[in-house]
C-alpha cells in the first residue's frame, strides 16, 4: 500500500488550507476541490482493524473502507440491505443462513473479494478475541468451532451455522456492525506475524473493498483516506478524505470559518447558536441511537412504589430542557430504542405536571415527599439536567442531593447497584433493537451475585415476565412482528418501572454550504463519506 510520510501529511494538510492548526496565519484557506477536509477530535481511535475498533472515531473510518456483510440504506436507515452478501436464505430449523456473496466487489489490489474472504474475517474476529467480539460469539462461535461454524463452500457461498434459532434479521443486523467488514485474505495474511492473521499490520492500514482505503494514521494528528479505484459502487464523489485532529471545539470553529476545513464535528451548542447568521455555513443535524435516562434502585422501599416510580416521570420538565440548554443537541424521547432505526417507539407522552405527580406521592403515602441521592457524571449535559430535575421534584417536595463524580466512578457504584438515583447514558453495540433491549428489558437473575447484570438488574428490577418476552423477540422468525414485539416492550417500559428514558442525543455537524451528501446516519459507525460532494 502507498504511504505518506509525517512531512507530507504536513504540507498535504497546509495545502488544503490548514494553516491555522499548522501555527501558520495568513488570508483564509480555501480546501483543495478533490479532497474533503474533516476537523475532528479522533484521538479515541486505538485501531482501524475491524475485528478490534470499539471506537466511535475509528468505527465511522472502517465503515468507509470495507464493505459489510450486510448493511442499511444510506438513505433509510431502517431498512437493512445486502452489502457485500446479495441475498441469504434460512434453513427450516432456524440453524443455518446460507448467503450469496455480491459478485464484482474488488480490493483496492483489483482482486475480487469472495466468500472465502468473509469467513477469514468473521473467523478471525473470534479467534483474535478483540473487544467487540462478542457480538458473534453470542451466537454460540468459539475459537475451537469457529471455523465449522463459518464456512465458505465456493467463492459465492458463505455458510454460518448458529447455537439457536435467532432471528434471522438479528444475525444479519450483527453482521452489519464493524466486526462484519471483510478483510482481504490473501493481503492481511502477507503481513502477517505469527498467527497474529494480520493484527498488527491492520492496526494502522486496510485490506478494505469500501469507497476508501487507508493512507496513513498519526495518533492525534491525522487520518489520509484515498478513493479505491475499484469501489463497487463507482469511485468515490471526492479522491481524497483527510481528517485531522483537532481536540477543541473552538479550534474547529476557526478552520471552519477561514474555510481551512470543509466540516467541523464537535462544535458546542453555543457556537452552532454564534454562527447562525453566516451563510456559508450549513448546520446538518441527524438523531442517533444514544439515550439519555433518569433511573432509581429498587432496592429502597419508597422507589420501588410503582406510584413514585409513575410522579417521577411528570416531574421530569423535559421540554424545558429541549427549548433551552439541550437545544439542538438533544430531543425528548422516552423508549429505550431511538428514532431513526427500524423498531423505534417515538411516542412521548410525559411532560412536567407537578399537580399530577402530588397526587401520585399522595397515592403512595408519600404526600410530604421524601430525599433522594442522585449520582451524576460531572461532564456536560450531565450537570445541566440534573440541577433541573433537582428543581422540579423539588416542586413536589422531593430533595434531591447531587452526588457529581467522574462518569468512570458514577458507573462503578451503579454497577455495584449501590446508588438511589443515577443519570446516564446508552449507545447500542451494535444496530439491532435487542442490543438495548437485552440491556433495559432483560433481567434473567436478580440476584446480588449475578452473571448477567443489565440496566435492569442494575436497578435491583425482578422483571420476568418480560425477561420471557424479550427473549421471545430474538427468535421471532418474522422480521415486522419481531419490530412490533420491540415497540411493545417499550411502550410496557415507558408507563412503568424504575427507568425513565429523557432524550435521545442529536448529532451535528457544521459544513461549508458547497459541501453536499455528507451521511451521519444512526449510530457512531454509519457515517458515509463516500457520496459526498463539493
């Protein structure tokens, strides 16, 4: 593969107008007309091998330089479709999916990928054993069974066998998170050390079929992305994607507006509000899978009261927060699974009602209200809300103490199910509904000692009836009834139990306004470049 060196990175980036990041001043930069330039923090990125990228940086780079097995429509991101498969039956037990491979997909070497190319790189998922590997390990793979469980009969033929009869839309829904990128075979295992099949070397390079392939990868500085001539679709919009480091939003904000960057990705809701009169700069705001939620430990008395648990929701000023710190940011959404993605519940029926919630406590023999610690991470928008909601259910005679730490010692004491109240985040694993689910619905063992410990069991919640019905849904064979039993499960959530889905968290990115195609889709790993124009 062609390499750029750290100089010619440098003079590449100054060329395309990033002066500003370079120490240099001058007139305002222009980016060159081939070449889209991405300001962005990305020092999350540990890895670019799909079978270890957990990151979201690193998740949205792999997604444009290698093909998934299977994948979304980049125009409807509800509807799932072929990506390097064309088409998959099921056997009658359940056990078997039998996918037909797309012919004319080639590497960026000219060589067609083939089926024997996706069981290496499903395979070596398990065996490498990475982080996200257990998204096809619950399928019942192993390092020892692997490669029986993962085969390829032919070039066009790809054959996985499964412990039990999942949904055939949750297998392939797997199979569109990171861990289903085909690798080219024959060119990770050139560079392979030992049995690392590649590791190392897929570390800081590709062996993708996507619209790009990796250039070049400097820790905290720069990504280079060069258009693969050989790109199913048809050759990229532009020849050349470079995104560069940049850790401050306002740093961000200055190249964008000298025009030294064509996008910028982590401006602030204050500076997205500043530029709002410049007309040479386009807002772009898409929802992602990400939740925001109010939960308390049933383990206490007066929050296991299904009468609290139901005041506590109308005591949330939701909207409030919308309209004013949360703007554009954040939108209210009160199911566990966000708007945008097939399954999604977008029903909010809650809103602050203090008279309404009084009552409740009333009913519950808590007229007088009582005291209550909440547990909240010290980084925005953590603070904001929860001063907020220490406001409103102040208004019902509820005191709130807030308990701020860092986010990593908030979750140990949830984890530890030691909290009262906590405020927290969620983003799926992978684009499936039971990814969440699994997580708020799910609580097989309730017990202090437990070895599955989901959001649910983490609030001490014993639920299982709809433990029964979530895993129902995995091995519900139809595809529209397994999203229905999904909506039900969440609209059973939302009027009850100790979780209160609040927001759901919008994405926005910042571009010049020639600058036309950009995708940011669902999820951290569905940004599509590729079809991007300027």
């Amino acid at each position: 593969m062609f390499k750029i060196s750290r100089r010619d990175i440098g003079a590449l980036l100054i060329g395309a107008g990033l002066a500003a990041l370079a120490g240099v001043t001058g007139v305002q930069g222009a980016t060159p007309g081939d070449t889209l330039v991405m300001a962005k923090a990305i020092d999350d990125i540990i890895s670019l091998d799909p079978a270890e990228v957990y990151e979201f940086s690193g998740g949205e780079i792999i997604n444009n330089v290698y093909d998934r097995i299977m994948t979304f429509d980049p125009k409807d991101f509800t509807k799932l479709v072929g990506g390097a498969a064309e088409s998959y039956a099921v056997s009658d037990d359940g056990l078997t999916l039998t996918l037909k491979m797309r012919k004319g997909i080639k590497f960026p070497s000219g060589r067609e990928s083939t089926a024997g190319d996706a069981a290496f790189s499903l395979q070596r998922v398990v065996i490498l054993d990475k982080t996200p590997a257990f998204i096809l390990t619950q399928f019942g793979w192993t390092k020892d069974n692997v490669k029986e469980m993962v085969t390829a009969p032919d070039d066009s033929t790809l054959v996985l066998k499964i412990t039990k009869p999942f949904a055939p839309t949750f297998v392939l829904n797997c199979l569109t998170s990171g861990v289903g990128s085909v690798v080219d075979q024959e060119e990770a295992m050139k560079h392979a050390q030992g049995d690392d099949l590649g590791y190392n070397w897929l570390k800081t390079n590709s062996a993708g079929s996507g619209a790009y392939k990796v250039v070049s990868w400097n820790a905290k500085d720069s990504v280079v992305l060069e258009a693969n001539p050989n790109f199913h679709a048809g050759p990229a919009k532009l020849k050349r994607v470079v995104i560069r480091h940049a850790g401050e939003a306002t740093a961000q904000r200055l190249l964008l507006e000298k025009g030294d960057a064509d996008i910028a990705r982590n401006l602030t809701a204050d500076q997205i509000k500043a530029i709002a009169g410049n007309k040479e700069l386009v807002v772009q705001t898409e929802p992602k899978t990400n939740i925001y939620y109010f939960a308390v430990n049933v383990k206490d008395p007066t929050l296991a009261n299904p009468k609290v648990q139901q005041a506590l929701r109308w005591l949330i000023d939701y909207q409030g927060m919308e309209k004013t710190f949360l703007e554009g940011q954040f939108k209210v959404h009160q199911a566990f699974w966000g708007s945008g993605s097939a399954g999604a519940l977008d029903d909010t029926p809650f809103h602050l009602d203090v008279a309404k919630a009084k009552a409740l406590l009333a009913e519950a023999g808590v007229a007088n209200g009582f005291t209550i610690d909440i547990d909240v991470a010290n980084a925005p928008p953590f603070p904001d809300v929860a001063q907020s909601v220490q406001s409103t259910f102040g208004q019902a005679g509820i005191k709130v103490n807030l308990v701020q730490a860092d986010q990593r010692q908030v979750i140990t004491k949830y984890r530890a199910r030691k909290h009262q109240g906590v405020l927290l985040y969620w983003s799926p694993d992978y684009l499936d509904p039971h990814s969440t689910a699994d997580y708020f619905a799910r609580n097989p063992d309730n017990s202090d000692d437990a070895k599955t410990k989901t959001i649910a069991w983490r609030n001490s919640w014993d639920i299982p009836e709809l433990t029964k019905e979530t895993d129902a849904a995995l091995l519900e064979k139809d595809s529209t009834k397994r999203m229905g039993d999904y909506v039900t499960l969440q609209r059973k959530l939302q009027q009850a139990g100790p979780i209160m889905i609040m927001f759901q968290q919008n994405e926005q990115a910042v571009a010049r306004s020639n600058v036309k195609g950009f995708i940011l889709g669902p999820s951290f790993d569905t940004v599509v470049y590729w079809q991007t124009t300027k």
